[in-house]
C-alpha cells in the first residue's frame, strides 16, 4: 500500500498533465481514470481518491495554465514530452516526400470478400502517412479478375463500412472497372512502342521458352502487327487463351516469373459476367498491369504495402521503364499474423459459404465487422499499427495482446451491469430491512449516474438471484459479500437453492477477510440477456433492468464476466456480443 504522500503527489502529478493538457482546466474523472489505469491497486482506496482528487483538482484548477506547466515541469521533469509523445506515436517519416508536390497513398483491395484484421495495417499506415503529409488518400477497389477472384457488389459497399468504421475516410474513390478505357489505351501505347506484345504461344510453350531465357517467336513482330493481333482480341477471333498482352522484360532477368509478364487477357464474360460492367468487356488487364497504370495514372507518390508485393514492383518497374514513367517510392511492409485468427480470405469465404459460421460478422472471425460486432474500439486497431509501424519485420500478435490495449481503450467508455448466466436462487434470512442499492453506472464517472436495485424483506427473509457457476463454488459457512449490498454466511447449497443468513452491512468487514465479492439481482424486474461468447456459443441468463438504457451499438461491462457490445434489444430481451474479460 502507498505512503499518503505518494498518493498525493502522483493525483498531483496526474491533475497538473490533465489540465496542461485541457488549457488549464483538469477534470476530476480524467485524472481518476488516468491514475487507476496506471495503479490498479489504488481502486481499494477509491473513495478516499475520490475525495482527494477533487480537492487536488479544485486546488489546481486555480493556478494559471503557466504555473501549472512551470510546476509540473520543475517537480517532474520530462513528464510533458513523455506524454505528447505517447499519445501521437509518430510514424518514422517515407523515404524522399520532398520529391512530391503532394503525397498521395492508396489502399487497394479486391471486392472479393470483407476485410479481416490483416488488412488494417495498409489502411491504417497509409491514411496515415497521408495525414501526417498533409497529402491524398486514395481507394481503389481492384476488381479486374471477373472469374478467379470473383468481385461482389456487396463486398464493395461493406470494405467501405469497414473503412470508415475504423476512421480512415478516403479523399478519393476509384474502381478499376470503370477505368477499363484507360488500361486498353495504354496498353496499345505499349504495343505502338514495341513495350509490350500479343503473344500467342500456349502456356507450357511459353514457360520453356522463358525458362531458357529465350524469346517467344511473337515478340519481334512489328507494332502494327501487333495493333492487328489486339484488334482480334477485341473483336473475338481470338478467343480465351489463343492470346495476350505480355510486357516485355530482361530475359535474362534471375526470376523467370519475371521475364515478359502477363498484362492482359481474354475473358469470356458470357459466361462469368462482372458485377458491374456485365460482359461489356473481353479484355481484361491483370494485376501488374491495372495497379501499375493507376498507381501512375493516381500520381500515387508512395505505395504502402506487404513485402510479399517486392517481385511485383520489379515486374511493374520494367513496364514503367517501356512507359518512360517514373516508379513510385516504395514501402514493404512484413506480414501480420495474429495467432488463432483466420486471415485467409478463400477460407473465411468457404467457412461463410459452408455455414460453418453465421456470417461475416460471427465472433469466431477475425473480419472487422465481427471485431467491431463484439466492441473491439478502432482504436485499439490503430494503436496497434501505429505501434507495429511499417517495419519490413514480420509480427506475430495474439488476441491477448489487442484485448489488452482494447480494456485500457473501451474501459471508460464502457458502463457497468450485472449479469448472471443461467441464474438460482438465494434465499437470506434474518434481513432486518430493506437495501435499495445504488451503484454507479462507472465507477470513475459518477456525473453518468446510478443503478437502482432493491432487496425488500418479508419477514425479514429475502430472495435474490446468484449465477448458477458461483453458486457450484459455494459451501457451508462461507462468507461472501454481495456487491454494493450486504455481506451474508452461507447456510447450505442444495442443488438449485442457496440458503444465506445476513451478516453484517460493512464492506470493511469483507474487505478485510477476503471475502468474495459476488454479483446478484432481485428476484424479480431483471431482463433477458443472450451472451454471444468468442466461440460462437451463447450464453443465456439475466441482467438488471438498467441495462434497458444501454443502447445498440454500446459497450457495457458485465460485472465480474466480461466486456461486451450490445448487438441486438427488444422489449424484455438484450443480446450481447462478448470481447474479453
Ligand atoms: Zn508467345
């Protein structure tokens, strides 16, 4: 236990940084919060705190705003600094943004499944660094492979909710499909230029050829004819697989993947049609091809991105070379992997399509509709990246560690109810009066409000209700303390029924024994409450009537079980989807 003395000067401490930090202001519940984040412990003094913190606060709210920084920097030096830089972590700054007028990054997925957990660190870095650069962030759905990877006009509308969601509004929005035009024109100024050509080989044809580092017979042709060949693609005498546009490479370049890449093909969208331009196209740019012409086209200045793009740039920066353009720079990033998280997209669509699980946004995944259907905070997800940063390192995380920072997060914000799971009954004899209790909504915040729950006597036994898991715990002679109530012995647990007789009403009694702390509800007024567990199980049992005035989309604290976000209300039913303990 803490001295009085450093109480008193870490609330001093802590009061000075909060209204330094509010312009000469603190405010009581801030400078709580802020010292039982950091000394835990101290929530067994918390009234006492309570008490001294508002007359620290009251007492420093008088000093100007300059002596409050004067002290706080002579008493504890660095304290300032420390703080500024914790709370906006810079991000180490790209290589060469004094080149640009403007940087400009982009975020490109493929609208072919929702976004998972991996996807928020090129989100997030790159809407980022655009901040940071006083730059552009760009969107650009890529959704130019109408057969393999499958677009859908839902997934367009859901990557955006879950961009959004996480705070990273875009200042502009492009989609591949729209820019076919674009890709066709440049992809004939690359034949015109002898950059590209229509070759016509099969496919094992085409890899020996490359593997030995030996041209294809069509790559010398002339540019009109090539012109001639993609006339016939467009007009369909090639059909699928007769031809395609390569790049041409080094031939001798070390990576046969390398060399004389693929850039676009024929698809038949009769019978694959794309989600938003139908069959209106046979040619379809591959992946190098439309990213490269964008990136360009978008004057993206820096491409954020996963080491496992590094071969892609070096395909992307012969064609830039034919082009005359300029690469942009580059930034590749290592692989995130959370342990125990499906960051798979094929698979968590296989998984939704099978029903393995209910939906994108089961708990059992690791989307961000279903992080945020279960009140993990964006910006738990942003104080993750930030701290992960760019690095080309790859990083393992586990859930433990975003439920750690997610607690620290969402616990002020979220207010406090009991629940019982699967609830049985208590019945306490020699209560001599009624208890109408009133806990605080949130212990730090008293200005949120109370609860109201009631136990009223007649002839002076009363009922209420424990959870069923607490109960298998009790035995004979045990003394427990009911939260905010009254402290009780335990008579007897036989089956389904505990019997109780009150003991005494101070909590330093319990205090100093140990005694287990338990959450209860009246026998009576409580509401159905549905718990959707991490595992997709859901836990039935009750919660107390204030949890009425939680709203959909609110994260609440179940007392001794758990975080949780409230999916779902009717008129006598909550469902909540669990986080963490
Ligand atoms: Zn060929």
């Amino acid at each position: 236990m803490s001295s009085i003395d450093e109480i008193g000067s870490i609330i001093r401490r802590a009061a000075l940084l909060n209204a330094v930090k509010h312009g000469g202001r603190a405010e009581t519940g801030a400078v709580m919060g802020r010292i039982l984040a950091e000394r835990p412990d101290l929530r067994s003094v918390i009234k006492e705190l309570a008490g001294l913190c508002n007359k620290t606060v009251k007492e420093i709210n008088q000093l100007s705003l300059s002596d409050q920084r004067r002290i706080l920097e002579e008493t504890w030096p660095g304290t300032l600094t420390e703080a500024k830089q914790r709370e906006r972590r810079m991000l180490p700054p790209l290589p060469n943004a004094e080149k640009y007028a403007h940087v400009v990054t982009r975020f490109s997925p493929n609208p072919d499944c929702v976004l998972h957990i991996g996807s928020t660190r090129a989100i997030i870095l790159c809407h980022e660094y655009a901040r940071m650069y006083d730059g552009r962030f760009v969107l650009r759905f890529e959704d130019t492979d109408p057969r393999l990877k499958r677009p859908k006009l839902e997934f367009y509308d859901l990557i955006e909710e879950d961009i959004l969601w996480l705070g990273c509004k875009w200042d502009e929005k492009v989609i591949q499909s729209d820019r076919m035009h674009l890709y066709y024109e440049w992809a004939e100024r690359l034949l015109e230029t002898s950059g590209a050509y229509v070759c016509t080989c099969n496919r094992e044809a085409f890899r020996a050829l490359a593997l030995a580092s030996k041209p294809c017979p069509d790559r010398d042709l002339e540019p009109s004819e090539q012109l001639a060949r993609w006339e016939k693609m467009l007009d369909g005498t090639y059909t699928e697989k007769e031809a395609l546009v390569r790049v041409k490479t080094d031939l001798d370049h070390p990576n046969p993947a390398v060399r004389d890449w693929p850039a676009l093909r024929i698809i038949d969208t009769e019978g694959t049609p794309h989600p938003r331009v139908g069959s209106k196209y046979r040619i379809w740019p591959l992946y190098n091809m439309a990213c490269g012409v964008d990136d360009h086209l978008l004057g993206i200045s820096h491409i954020i991105r996963g080491k496992e793009h590094l071969t892609n740039e070096v395909r992307q920066r012969f064609m830039y070379k034919n082009l005359g353009w300029t690469y942009p720079e580059t930034l590749h990033y290592g692989r995130l992997k959370v342990i125990g998280a499906e960051l798979s997209k094929s698979r968590i669509l296989r998984l939704v399509q099978e029903r393995a699980v209910s939906g994108f946004t089961d708990p059992r995944l690791a989307t961000l509709s279903a992080l945020r259907r279960r009140g993990i905070a964006p910006e738990t997800l942003r104080l993750l990246i930030m701290e992960i940063g760019p690095r080309p390192v790859d990083a393992t995380l586990s859930w433990e560690n975003i439920y750690a920072i997610n607690r620290k997060v969402i616990d002020d914000k979220a207010d406090r109810f009991f629940f019982l799971e699967d609830p049985v009954q208590m019945t306490i004899g020699g209560v001599p009066k009624t208890y109408v209790s009133n806990p605080a909504l949130h212990p730090d915040h008293p200005e949120r409000g109370t609860r109201r729950l009631e136990v009223k006597p007649s002839g002076r036994k009363a009922n209420l209700l424990i959870s069923s898991s607490d109960a298998r715990k009790l035995g004979e002679g045990r003394f427990i303390r009911l939260m905010e109530l009254f402290n009780i012995d335990v008579l007897s647990v036989k089956g389904d029924l505990v019997e109780a007789k009150f003991r005494s009403d101070s909590y330093e009694d319990a205090r100093k024994t140990g005694a287990p702390l338990l959450q209860w509800l009246p026998p009576t007024d409580n509401i159905d409450v549905s718990l959707t567990m991490t595992d997709g199980e859901v836990m039935q049992g009750l919660g107390e009537k204030a949890l009425f005035h939680a709203g959909v989309g609110e994260v609440v604290q179940l007392v001794r079980v758990g975080f949780g976000r409230i999916d779902s209300r009717s008129s006598n039913r909550v469902e909540i989807f669990f986080a963490h303990g």
